[in-house]
C-alpha cells in the first residue's frame, strides 16, 4: 500500500506564532509530497461585541485585507527563503470554523489541513470556541494540529 501523499496542504494563518510554526512545517510537508501549499486568511465579517455581533465597516474590512495580505507575502517570503515556491494566498470571508473545515478543502481539493493548536487568547478562545478542535471534528480529510514549539532563549 502506498504511504499517504499530501499534495494540497492547507495552513489557516492568523498572524501568531502557532500559525508560522504550522505554516513552516506544511512548507516541509509540501515539499517532501511535491505538494502545494494554501496559506489561508479567513476575515469574519461579523464583529464581536458586549452586545452580540456587529457587521464590520468597510474601513475595518480594507484594514483587516491588508493585514491579511501582509500575512499572506510573510508566509511566501519565508517559504522562498527555505527555496519553496508553490505558495497560493487565500484570504476567504466568512466564519472561520467553516471556511477551514469545509469550504476552503472542497473549493481547493485539500487532502491535509494543518492548525496551530492556538492563536487565540483567552477571550477570543472562549467567544469562538476552538477553531482546532471545530476543524478535527468537521473536516473530511486528515487534519495535523501543530503544538507550540518551545523557543529557546
């Protein structure tokens, strides 16, 4: 039986360092695989607040697009630098959970998602739940959580 090939590699960026640290290990996955690597930024359109949830305003929208395409050319940048180049961006629009588990695999074919166990603090966890723990739940196809890494002083 032949061992499990990952060619579509989707990563959820969110600017923490789980989410590089998972970003750098798909890039090594990718190439082992000659694979392709989907560097995803989801915006939720839907803001938290005390009172529920509020649309976000076309100012905050641009802010947080740019903010994603910064994302998107640090992970490519760091993938030429390892000489990997089969980067695509993604920046999607919806609810995160979904846009991992199930809309972003079935539009790109992704056969192994990987997540940084958490990017979020606290209160973001608690407001969203687990986007790691949605995703294993939901996904048709493998899902590799990456722990934390202990940086070295």
């Amino acid at each position: 039986m032949d061992a499990q090939r990952y060619q579509n590699i989707l990563v959820g960026i969110d600017g923490s360092e789980q989410a590089k640290d998972a970003f750098k290990k798909a890039v090594e996955v990718a190439r082992r695989n000659q694979g392709k690597v989907y560097a995803a930024t989801i915006i939720d359109q839907q803001m938290p607040t005390m009172m529920g949830y509020a649309p976000l305003d076309s100012s905050i929208l641009e802010q947080e697009k740019d903010t994603a395409q910064k994302m998107i050319d640090e992970c490519k940048a760091y993938a030429d630098s390892v000489d990997f180049h089969i980067v695509e961006g993604i920046i999607a629009y919806g609810s995160i959970k979904d846009a991992l588990a199930t809309q972003l695999p079935e539009e790109y074919a992704i056969d192994l998602i990987m997540v940084g166990q958490s990017g979020l603090n606290a209160v973001e966890r608690f407001m969203m739940g687990s986007v790691a723990s949605f995703v294993i739940r939901e996904a048709r196809c493998d899902v590799l959580i990456v722990s934390p890494q202990d940086k070295e002083a």
